[in-house]
C-alpha cells in the first residue's frame, strides 16, 4: 500500500513539471512573436511604396498612362497599429479603399474576352401544339457589341486592391426573355398538297423549279344531273348507302346483298359446300382396324364424350369380339378415352343417362353388359344371365327411360322380345312381354323409338318391311297398329322430339334397304312422304335435336344427307360424301345441333361441323313446318286418290 502511494506522488511530481515547462514554452514564444512584428512595422511603408511603382510600370506596359502623384499617395494610407486588450501582440494593419472608391477614377477602353452562357429555359406547354422560335438578331447583337452599355468593361466593373487582394466585381446588366411560342399548322394530307398544287401558283423565274399543275375539269349543273340520273350512277349510290348505313349502326357483315347479283348461284354453292365440313375423325389401329361401327351415342351429362360400338374383328381371333370405345371430342388425342370389351360382339350401346359413369351394350349372344369407368378394369360389372327369362337373340335396341328417380332400362331383341330391367341388378328383368302383331309370329325388331316425353308409347322396325306401333303398359299393351310402306327391312327410325311451340311428337321419320326414307304419322297408316334420293341401302335416319325440320340420313354410297323439309322435299339441302369409298351406317346429332357423328363400316368415326344458318332454326321454322306438313298430307290424299284409281282401272273388264 505504501509503495503504490509513493508511486502516486512521483507521478503528480512529473505532471507538475510538465506543466511548468509547457508554460514557459508559451511565454518565450509570444515574446520572440512580440519583437518579429516590431521588425516589420517599420518596413511596412517603404514596401508599399516599391509595390507603387511596380504597379505603375506594370500599367505603362499595358498602355495605360499612370496616375497622378497627389492622387497615388491619397489612394494607399497606412492605419496605426491597435493592440486589443484580450490579445498579447499587437494586430496586422490594414488597406482601406474609402478614399479610393470616393474619387473619380480615370477610365480607359480594353478588350477583353466573352462567355456567355444562356439562361436556362423553362419550357411550358398548353393544349394547342408549340414550337420555340429563336430570336437570332437578339443573341447576335448581344453577341458582337451593338450596345457598348451592355457589352464593354470598364475600369469601375473590376477594381483590384494591392493590399488585400481583392476583386470588387460589378456584373452587367442581362436581358432574360421568355421564348417565343408560335401555333404549329395542322400536317397536310395527300388532298390538301393537291389542292395546293392545282391552285394558280406565282409566275416562274430563271432560278424557280417548273412544276406541271394537272387541271381539274369542273361540271356543269347539267351534267352532274345527268351522270346522276343515269342507271349506273342510281345503282351505285343506292348500295353504297345502304352499306354506310350499315356499318354506321351494325358490327356485323354489312356486305349482305339480299338482292343477289350475278353471283348469287355462285354464292349458294359455296355455302352449300360449307354446310358441312369435316372436323375430326376417331381411329385406334389397335381396336378399331376392321371392326365396324354398330352404334353411336353422345353423353348428355358430359357433352364432348362419345361412345361407339363395333363387332368382332376376324382378322384377329385372338382379340376380343366386342369392343366398346369412349371418344373425347373436346381434346385434340388421338386414342379413346375408355376401352371397354366383352365375349360377344357389341350391337348397340348407350350412356346411361341419370348414371354418367355407366355404359350399357347389347350383345349379339343376347346378353346385357355394364361398364363402369370408376372401375380399373375394361370387362363388364355386370351381365344379364344367358337365359330364357332373358334374351337370347342379339340386342339391336337399347335405351335407358324415365326420370331421375324412377327410370328403366328398355331393351328389344330380334326375337320380338322387350324386357325392363333396374341397373343395379342384371340378374333378372323387372318385367318382359313378347312383340306379336295379332297373334301371329313374333316381330323381328331391327330398331325402335320412344314418343317425345312418352315412357309408355314407342314404335319399332321389323325385318319384315312393316314399321309397328306398341306400348309397355295399359290396355292395349303390346303391338297395336302397322305401317305398310316399305319394300326392304327397317333400318332406323326416329321419332321427332324438338321441344318449340307445336308438339309434332306424333311424327317419325323410318329408312329402309329400300333406298328410300319415309315420313309417317302414328295417326295415319300411310306414309305423307317418300325421300327417294338416295341409290344405295339407307342406314341409318335421325331427327335435329333443336330444328323442327332437319334431319340427317346416311347410306351405302358413304353419303351424309342433312334434308330441311321447310325449303326442300325432294333433295337434301346439304350433302358430303365420305371419304375412301366407305358406307356410313349410323348417324347421332350433338345435343347442340351444331355438329353430327356417323360411322362407318371400316370402324372408323367422322366428326362434321354444321353451319350456322342451317344447323340454328329461325322464330318461323315451327309454323312453317306446319304448313309443309299441310303440304305433304294433301299431296298423300291425292297419291291415294290416283293409286286408288289405278287399281279399279285395272280390275275393270274390258270392252
């Protein structure tokens, strides 16, 4: 403890040693300070006046003449010294000017240099278009000296003073101008240069460009009235007004002639060419290659979905005779979208509607299969047995019916057979009844349609040429009437189901070997007319789901008719020819209309595209449908009238 004490005492020693000697440092160096400034302050005047003369010969050598003696020495006094009383040594003198800047100082004319540097524009713009146009006789003046006030330098703008070293500058006066703003003329066009141009121009000189001036003829009153009335100038100018017309309120084609012209034929077979026009087709080399296509449906819960049967493929005994295949019309894929097969050839198929999950076909052993895509699997769930309680001839009809909480699966067989079955078991129909027309042999049905809204009352084709009327329940359950009309098997048939204004739900349509399409009545035995178009076996006939009176038919020769009954009876009001040489023998509508599948006998489906103003009826199609139909009964009642004739004709003895 003592040591650390006597340490701390030699320390404050030292410190206080220090400090002495840093204070007499101090106080010999203001003194040294104190006795250089006594030095200079005598010396101070006769420097000042060595500086004087320098000066004056400095100027003699510029060619300015010096000036006076009096004046000099009046200019420069030196002033006492002060000492402050907070400041040990005395202060610098100083120079003052005062007397300088009171008295007029004699001024000569230099030459010296220029910069000028602009100011800056602000620049503002208004609604009209602008441009800055330059003063150049402004700048220009400014730039070479027209006004001496402005633009010489004097002697008084810089005064130098030799004590202090200072510049006293006394900037010129400047002139700041906004810029000048002129409207800019509108841009001319093509019209207003020749305007320009056919205006009588100024008489050329020697140096001038000579320019040729087309002349403009100018038309009498009477000549413009006669080019106006002529019948040129009045078809012209009534068809350019209706087209501005036109294209003044409308977005559409304005173009429409409905005149019609020289091209008007040339026109309508372009359309007709377009009405329809093919959009896919669907083929699998491995399932579809020589198989034919047996049947054809769209699903309504999933519109783009199609699904198309085919029988056995004797090219290869090894695959499965029935193949049931789900197209996608919606995606650009090539392959089916489901590949489902059974033991038996497939006949018919459809969607089950109120199940979209589900697709029932009909074998050509008789049996009913069911397929279900949420099953990892491509053979059927269910089957109806092989029995005599169920079919056992091949399936050609096949149709799920009724609403979504009471609904039966309908299926008929050629051996005249009809069964109602539940889809939740195959096992065993719900009810089953025999097609027989008044108790003769049973009816071989080939095809079959339920009435519009109608799960009781439906009609079937026969092999035997003879189109029948039936229902599943009541009174007169079983066949009741026949149609006699055709000379070749039933091939389709269709009744009519476009809701509209009129219910024409009595009315179907029948196609037959026979070449021909027939149009019937339920209520009339006889047929109201006979399409005979066609020059090979007609396959396969079904109504527009949204016009009254369109249908479509195929045939042998690979042909797609579609027939509008309200502009034509006698050919079809568009046609196209499949391609390859193949026969079409099913057709099916989209639910839209818009567009039709049919396929073919080389198991290959083609996808056509309706036009518009064929496919979509207009607001009158329905009543003029009624009056086609009007038509068509009386020309029925007059071919009776001369059939009948006929044949007493013939049966009457001759004289």
């Amino acid at each position: 403890m003592a040591d650390r004490k006597a340490e701390l005492e030699r320390k404050k020693l030292k410190l206080e040693q220090m400090r002495k000697e840093r204070e007499e440092k101090n106080r010999q160096r203001k003194v040294k300070e104190g006795g250089e400034e006594k030095k200079v302050a005598p010396t101070s005047s006769g420097q000042s006046q060595d500086l004087r003369a320098q000066t004056d010969e400095l100027l003699s050598s510029l060619g300015i003449p010096p000036a006076s003696g009096n004046d000099s020495q009046a200019v420069v006094q030196p002033v006492k010294e002060t000492v402050g009383p907070n400041e040990g040594a005395p202060a610098t003198s100083a120079v003052t000017t005062q007397q300088a800047s009171r008295r007029k100082a004699k001024l000569t004319v230099t030459k010296v240099g220029e910069t000028n540097i602009p100011p800056r524009e602000n620049v503002t713009y208004s609604k009209e278009t602008q441009t800055i146009v330059v003063d150049t006789t402004e700048k220009e003046g400014h730039r070479f000296g027209d006004d001496h006030s402005d633009d010489t330098c004097s002697l008084s703008s810089l005064v130098r003073d030799e004590d202090t070293d200072s510049i006293d500058v006394h900037p010129a006066p400047t002139h700041h101008k906004m810029p000048h703003v002129e409207n800019v003329h509108p841009t001319l066009t093509q019209e207003d240069i020749q305007k320009q141009e056919e205006k009588p121009s100024a008489p050329a000189t020697k140096d001038s460009p000579v320019t040729m001036v087309k002349k403009v003829i100018e038309l009498s009153e009477e000549e413009k009235k006669q080019i106006m009335m002529t019948e040129e100038f009045q078809t012209f100018f009534n068809k350019t007004t209706r087209v501005v017309e036109r294209a003044l309120d409308e977005e559409i084609d304005i173009f429409v002639d409905y005149a019609g012209g020289e091209s008007e034929d040339m026109e309508s077979d372009l359309r007709a060419g377009e009405r329809l026009k093919l959009q896919r087709n669907f083929f699998d080399e491995r399932w579809s290659k020589h198989r034919t296509v047996t049947s054809l449906d769209w699903s309504k819960q999933h519109p783009e979905l199609l699904v198309a049967s085919y029988n056995a493929n004797e090219d290869s005994p090894n695959d499965p005779d029935g193949v049931t295949l789900i197209w996608n019309s919606k995606f650009k894929k090539t392959t089916p979208e489901y590949v489902f097969h059974c033991q038996s050839p497939v006949m018919s198929s459809c969607f089950a509607e109120f199940h979209p999950n589900l697709v029932v076909g009909g074998t050509y052993s008789g049996q009913i299969v069911l397929w279900d895509n949420r099953v990892n699997k491509r053979t059927p769930i269910q089957r109806t047995p092989l029995s005599a309680a169920a079919h056992t001839h091949p399936v050609y009809c096949i149709n799920v019916v009724g609403t979504q909480n009471a609904h039966n699966l309908i299926s008929v067989s050629t051996d005249g057979k009809m069964c109602s079955w539940s889809l939740d078991m195959l096992s065993q129909p719900q009810d089953s009844m025999e097609l027989q027309h008044k108790q003769s042999k049973a009816v071989a049905v080939t095809c079959f349609s339920f009435l519009s809204g109608d799960v009781n009352n439906f009609v079937v084709g026969s092999e035997d040429c003879t189109v029948y009327t039936a229902c599943r329940h009541g009174g007169k359950t079983g066949i009741s009437e026949a149609f006699e009309g055709h000379m070749g098997p039933i091939t389709g048939i269709d009744c009519h189901n476009v809701p509209g204004q009129i219910d024409f739900s009595p009315y179907f349509l029948t196609s037959s070997f026979d070449w021909t399409l027939k149009l019937w009545s339920i209520k009339d035995q006889k047929f109201l007319h006979s399409f005979e178009d066609n020059s090979d076996y007609v396959y396969d006939v079904q109504w527009s789901p949204i016009h009254p009176a369109l249908f479509a038919s195929v045939d042998g020769d690979g042909r797609l008719d579609l027939w509008n009954l309200n502009n034509e009876t006698e050919v079809p009001t568009a046609s196209v020819v499949a391609e390859g040489g193949v026969a079409l023998n099913h057709c099916r509508w989209h639910g839209s209309g818009s567009s039709i599948a049919v396929g073919d006998d080389v198991g290959r489906i083609h996808i056509y595209d309706v036009a518009e103003n064929t496919a979509n009826p207009k607001m009158d199609e329905w009543s003029r449908f009624v009056r086609t139909l009007q038509e068509l009964k009386q020309q029925a009642v007059e071919r009776e009238e001369e059939s009948s004739l006929g044949s007493v004709s013939m049966t009457s003895p001759l004289r």
